[in-house]
C-alpha cells in the first residue's frame, strides 16, 4: 500500500476512535452520510464483488457533483452499518478513491472528497468554445498547496513579523470613523502610495485620484467590464488568454473574440483586420499569459494608435510584472499612451499573499467618475484594517525589500525547475517560455493531452495548469503551466522527477 494511501486510511479510521457507533448518533453527528446510501445501491448475487459496488456508487456520485469537493464523507465503520456490510469491503473502496485522488483523509478529522479534482472529473473539460464560465471554475481546482501550483508566491519567505506588528499597531488603533464606511475608492493615503509606486517603478502615468482600490484583479476585470462593456459588444482578448479575464469579461453579456499571439505578444494586425465593431481589449504586455511573451515596443505603439483611431479602450492586466530573469522589468503600456484610451489593472496578491485580496485600478480621466460609482454599486468599499496596513507597508519601505528579495529567491526556484525539466522530462515535454513571472508555460509532446496528465499528476500529490483551458476557440495546444514560486528548489527538483517518471509512463494518447 503506498504512503500516501497509509496515510489516508489513517485518517479514515482514527476519526471514529471516539464517536459511538450507532447508526441513529451517526445520522446525527455526521451530516454527510444522512443519505450516502443512496449513492451505494448494494445488490447481492450479482456477481459484482461488494467494494467494487462501493466504489462505483461513490465514484459515480462525486463524478455527477452530488458528493462534493470539501464535503467529509462517513467513516469506513460508519457507512459499513448504513450498508449492512463488513467493514473490509468499504474500506477497499476508499483506498481506492484516496488513491486516485477523489478522497483524502485527514488525521483526526474524517475522510473528504478532494478539494483538487482532475478537471474531467468535474464535467467541465469538454466545453463549448465560449462556455467560459465552466473554463473558469476548472481554474479554480488546481490542487492547493501542491508542487506546481500556479500563481501561488513564496509564502514561506513573507515578513511575516513586520506584517504582524503593523496589522496590530493598526488594529489597536482603530478609530470609530476607520470602523465606519469608507470611501469606494480606497482610503486616499493608500491611493498615493500606489500611485507613488506605480509612477516610480512601471512608469505609469496617473495620480492619486485616478486610482481605486479593488479586491483584486479579478475584482478589477469585473469592475472593468461593467464599466466599459454592454450586451453584445465585443471584446478582443488574447488566443491563448487568461481564463479569468474571460469569465469576467461575458459576466457583463460581451462577446470573446479571440485574437492570436506571437513571440512578440498580441497580433495588432489581426485585430485591425476584424470586420466588427470592438469595443475594448485585454492584454497581458509585460508577460503574456500564459505563453509568457512580452509585447515588442512596435507592437505596443501599433495597439494604442488602434484604440484611438477606433475609439476603443485597452484593458492592460499588468499581474507580475515586477519578476523578470532575462532583462530589466519593462514599462507599463499605460505610460506610453498619449490618448488616454488604457485602463491599467494590478494586484498584491501575487507579490504578497493572495488572501490580502488587494488590488487596484488606475482609470483614463474621462471615465474615473464612472469607475467610482461602479465601484460603490459592486461592493461599497474594501476593508480598512489591511489598506491602513499596506499603506504602511509600502510607505516604510518593506514592499521595496521583500521585491528585492523575492526577484533572486524566484530566480532560484525557476531555475530549479528547468534543471529539473532538463534532466528528467526530455522528450515528453518542451519549455516554451520561462522569462519571468511565477510560472514555466511548457508543451506537451506527441498525443498526450494535458487533461489526462493532471488527473495523474493529482493522483501522485502533484497539481498544474492546464494551457488548453486558456483557449477561447480553434484548437487548443496542449501543455502545462508549472508554478514555482510557492515551493523550494528541493521540492521542485522532486516534483520534476515524479513528472517526468508519471510522463514516461502514460502510453501513447493518453
């Protein structure tokens, strides 16, 4: 029995060390067997041993959503007396499903469904070309703290002290008016500092007026959609593309009209050449995502002559700019516009930890009292405690140091893990681009497909990003997007390892 298997029944059965074990305490204590046994049809004499019975009925059952992710699941003594069975057979079936990685035990806890299911475990890999919303929830399942997480920041080497002594300095100090309402454009000493940063390091052109405080990027594309697009205008977005943007951009009834990129970004011709009126489009210059090219200055300048020959706005979605290993951090898009016509979105939580849910919006002139109002109608105002912090936290100068810090540790973990791509996965996958950011984008060769490769990797404790989830239409690519920043080079190497034992193992079209 593998470790990793051992340790889940483990977790199977100590949760019932102190529980009683009637059925009647059971059905009251544990709300996730109330009716599991209906998913567990048991039929004697069928020729069918009774853990395989077990275990299609849950296996079925969490592939059909009606157990799900998260959700505990009764413990092997306590389904075996829903059942009328012996213990044995339940317990072959959940070593099974923790095995494959739709369960997981939790010492002391019970057993759950998995919160990283393999994305065709959940329905949503075979999608229509624009069925967006189905793309962006499989985003959201990509296995948690696992090697290979995407978007995930070194969390073992935040400040953590610094950031605890100013949240409570500021907690302490608390006034009734900072616990009252706030502004929906941020608290005004948190907007300058931005403002200050984003003027001094990305070359952005705005003050402090311009710019809103959001929860996030992905709050910042919502806001931004609601703003400047309606039902049935088109957007332009990148072909491949972020698969958030585009679950933010059709929530407000636009259509996505993919425009492809190269080795030097956008394609500016073929979106000159669409016969259709576009009302915006969203790019990621400074690091495309996901293949990870930055937009050459002659691309740049061809785009924004575009947004103001047809009057249209760019969305300019700047998530990592701040982590480049082959050449010095490039200048915003926004700062080079003559024309006002770029809405320049960023994020802390990438640079910092995601839960701070920080982000901002710097808007042109002539929409910032739009953007205000939308802001307040979306979500009143962001909590002050974390502005009031960060405030300080780039004024004192710690958000300086830890970037500084963080740019030589990230091009320690990248480079572990193309060392380890080099010596382990040769001839089954290919670096396409791993210049900056938090991630290697890479393509998958001969028939493997990249939906089947995650649902091993899950199954082998590893997680990733699937390229062909960044599509909107055509034909996919296949290929992963392998996260670095929130593991050490130890970990990496490891995980290169099993990826490149699990590659060479799956046949040929898998």
């Amino acid at each position: 029995m593998a470790a990793s298997t051992t340790a889940g029944l483990v977790g199977i059965t100590s949760s019932i060390a102190t529980r009683a074990h009637g059925t009647d305490l059971c059905r009251v204590r544990n709300p996730a067997g109330f009716h599991i046994v209906t998913h567990v049809p048991i039929r004697r004499g069928i020729g069918v041993p009774l853990h395989q019975q077990i275990y299609d009925g849950l296996h079925r059952a969490i592939l059909d959503g009606l157990i799900r992710p998260g959700q505990r699941v009764p413990s092997t003594r306590e389904l075996a007396a829903e059942l009328g069975v012996s213990r044995l057979p339940v317990l072959g079936a959940y070593e099974q499903l923790l095995h494959e990685g739709y369960l997981t035990g939790r010492t002391g806890s019970g057993t759950f469904v998995s919160e990283a299911l393999p994305d065709d475990m959940l329905g949503v890999a075979v999608v229509e070309p624009r069925a967006t919303k189905s793309r962006a929830l499989a985003h959201r399942y990509e296995g948690g703290l696992r090697p290979f997480r995407t978007s995930l920041p070194a969390l073992d080497h935040f400040p953590q002290a610094v950031w605890a002594r100013l949240v409570a300095r500021h907690a302490h100090a608390l006034t009734p008016a900072m616990m009252a309402y706030g502004d929906p454009a941020g608290l005004p000493q948190l907007r300058s500092a931005i403002a200050d940063y984003l003027r001094t390091a990305r070359a952005v052109r705005c003050e402090a007026d311009r710019v809103l405080v959001v929860s996030g990027s992905q709050a910042a594309l919502r806001l931004c959609a609601s703003v400047l697009l309606g039902r049935g205008d088109s957007v332009a977005v990148e072909e491949p593309g972020y698969p958030g943007a585009h679950s933010a951009l059709v929530a407000s009834g636009a259509e996505l009209v993919p425009i492809p990129v190269d080795g030097e970004g956008l394609d500016v011709h073929a979106l000159d050449a669409i016969g259709k009126r576009v009302r915006a489009v969203y790019i990621t210059p400074s690091h495309q995502y996901p293949l990870g090219a930055s937009m050459s200055a002659a691309r740049r300048l061809a785009l924004l002559e575009w947004a103001g020959r047809r009057n249209a706005w760019v969305i300019e979605d700047d998530y990592d700019s701040e982590y480049r290993y082959v050449s010095r951090p490039l200048p915003a898009l926004q700062g080079m516009s003559t024309n006002d016509r770029v809405v320049y979105i960023g994020t802390f939580s990438k640079v910092l930890f995601p839960s701070i849910r920080v982000g901002y919006v710097v808007a042109p002139k002539a929409l910032c009292e739009k953007f205000a109002l939308e802001r307040e109608a979306t979500d009143v105002f962001s909590p002050t405690l974390y502005q009031l912090v960060l405030t300080d936290f780039l004024n004192d100068g710690h958000f300086a140091r830890h970037l500084r810090r963080m740019r030589l540790l990230y091009l320690s973990r990248r480079d572990a893990v193309l060392e380890g791509l080099d010596r382990y996965c040769q001839g089954v996958l290919t670096v396409h681009n791993a210049d900056a950011g938090l991630h290697v984008a890479t393509l998958l060769t001969g028939a493997l497909r990249d939906g089947d490769v995650l649902s091993h990797m899950l199954a082998r404790g590893l997680t990733a990003h699937r390229l062909s989830m960044c599509y909107v239409g055509g034909k996919p690519r296949q290929g992963l997007l392998l996260g670095f920043g929130g593991f050490d080079e130890k970990q990496l190497l490891s995980a290169t390892r099993t990826l490149g034992k699990l590659l060479n193992e799956l046949p040929v079209g898998s």
